[in-house]
C-alpha cells in the first residue's frame, strides 16, 4: 500500500507521481488497479458528481459518503480525504473531529484542507496526533468569492511571496505534501525547489514532483470547453451518448435483450421468440430471479 512516506521517497528520487480525483467504488477500483499510486476524494465532487456551481455548498457527510465508496474500492491507493468549506474553519477543536471522521470512518489515510495562515496551525495539531496533511495553496477554490472567481494566483510578487511563506510554513508545520493549483508555473517551480515535501501541480506548469487532474475532465465526461490545464485522455461523455442511444435503438426496435440475455426455467428451453415479450415478471418468470443463477449488479 501506497503511504505518505512512498509519496516523500518518491520525490527524493526524483520520481515523478500522478493523482486522481476518485468518488466512487468503481472508479477508485480502476484506478487503483491502474497503479495511481494516490486518490483524492476531492470537493470537487460538488460540481462534477452534484452539480453545484463551487465546491462550497459540499458538506462532510457528501465527503463521508463520498469517501467510504472510494475506500471500499481501492486496496493499494494512499486515500486522501478533502476537508470540505466549514468542517475546519470555525476551531482547530472542529478541524480535529472533521479530520478524525475521515480516518476513522472513512478509511481515508490523510485529509488535504485549503490554504495557508490560521491552516498552518490546525496542520501541525492534525499531523501530531497522527493525522497526515495535504497542504493546498494557490488558486483554493474555497475561497472563491474573496478571490472574485477561479483566477490564477500569484501573478504579483507580493502574491508570490504569501503562497511561497505558506507553503514553506505548512512544511513546517508537517504536511507531507502541497497542492499548487492555477499558478503561474515558475512559481511552482520556484516552491517544489524550496520544499523538502512534494508538491502536486494542477494548472501549476511542468516542474511540480507530482501532477493532479479531476477524473471527470481528463476522461472527456465533463461538456464544454476545458480549463487550458486539462488534458483529455478520452472522450467518454460522446462515447457514453453513443452505447446509450445504440441501446436504445436495440430496445425500440426489439433486438435487446437477445437469447443470451434470457433465463430459462429448469429443464426447459429459453422462451421463443413469440413467447418473448415483455419483463420476465410479465411473462411469469420472477422465481428465475431468486433462483439458483446469480441475479446481481455490477458485472
Ligand atoms: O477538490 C479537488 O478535486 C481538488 C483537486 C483539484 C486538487 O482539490
């Protein structure tokens, strides 16, 4: 299994890492077999798995229910669960018990919470009673309506100067790594040499240790134009569109579900085509489904 220590060694070595937002049983699996090496269940589940315009309407039981999916999906994975907006801000007391809930009944293996200052703090309380941190400075999308819309930070060098004395300040404090999102990348570049911890660019350029993408946008299920930082790896969304409307078509014009589909009942043949109408509860076939053939979801 993939821990926090691995993450540091891979940066030591100078090896590059990916990771991938995951929300679910299924796609945690895939990616876990696939060898991505970290999932973040991120908040970002708010806009692309509930459809919320910002991750701020996400609340910790979504992460939590969100959460327990990916865990029972994924074996070898280091689990990352994402503080959502309000579970840390009102004490570090709060910060404790949102974080602890992560771990223990999540099965996450570290939290990630957004930005700097007064989170420095709640990080070094979390990492010392052996909660793993993942830092997050940079575009934060928390803090949306103060940053006037998700825009690129660190632009300026007194911008500059703040991500790089929070991120230095979360290493301090124990994180065992940092997100930079939508910065400029020589910035980036600038933090991941200054730190001792990886950092994991989304939108941050080419010179972070690690890389993070949101599953959803690299897989083409999100519509409209991507963010200039996404790489499409498929067009899943049109490929969807397409076996949806095959199916269909198949259903409409009777040719699913075909005879390799059907049950058949004990010692009989499968129904014949004229008998081949209808749900099998309509055609007085529903003992099949409690019978002795699996009847399950899920392959
Ligand atoms: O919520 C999220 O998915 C994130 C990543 C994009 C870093 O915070």
């Amino acid at each position: 299994m993939t821990t926090v220590l691995d993450v540091q060694r891979l940066k030591d070595e100078g090896r590059r890492f990916a990771m991938l937002t995951a929300y679910d049983y299924l796609s945690a699996k895939i990616l876990d077999e696939a060898g991505i090496p970290i999932l973040l269940v991120g908040d970002s589940l708010g806009m692309v798995m509930l459809g919320h315009p910002t991750t701020l309407p996400v609340t910790l039981d979504d992460m939590l229910h969100h959460a327990k999916a990916v865990a029972r999906g994924a074996k070898q994975a280091l689990l990352v669960g994402d503080m959502p907006f309000m579970s840390y801000h009102a004490s570090v007391e709060q910060a404790i018990t949102s974080a602890g809930r992560f771990v223990q009944e999540a099965g996450m293996h570290a939290v990630k919470l957004e930005g700097g200052g007064r989170v420095i703090e709640i990080t070094r309380r979390l990492t010392e009673i052996g909660i793993p941190v993942m830092g997050h400075v940079g575009l934060t999308p928390q803090f949306v309506h103060q940053m006037g819309g998700f825009k690129v930070q660190g632009k300026t060098d007194a911008q500059a100067a703040r991500i790089l004395a929070d991120a230095k300040g979360l290493e301090q404090a124990g994180a065992f790594s940092i997100v930079l999102e939508g910065v400029p990348s020589k910035l980036a570049s600038a933090i991941t040499q200054a730190l001792r911890i990886p950092t994991i660019g989304i939108g941050a350029g080419p010179a972070t240790d690690g890389q993070v993408l949101v599953l959803h946008d690299m897989l083409g299920l999100t519509s409209g134009k991507a963010p200039k930082f996404v790489k499409r790896y498929a067009n899943l969304a049109e490929e969807i569109a397409r076996a949806a409307t095959a199916y269909a078509d198949d259903v409409r014009d009777g040719k699913f579900p075909g005879p390799e589909h059907e049950y058949s009942a004990n010692g009989s043949a499968p129904a014949t085509d004229s008998t081949r109408q209808g749900s099998p509860r309509t055609r007085g076939e529903a003992s099949e489904f409690v019978g002795s053939e699996e009847v399950r979801y899920g392959g």
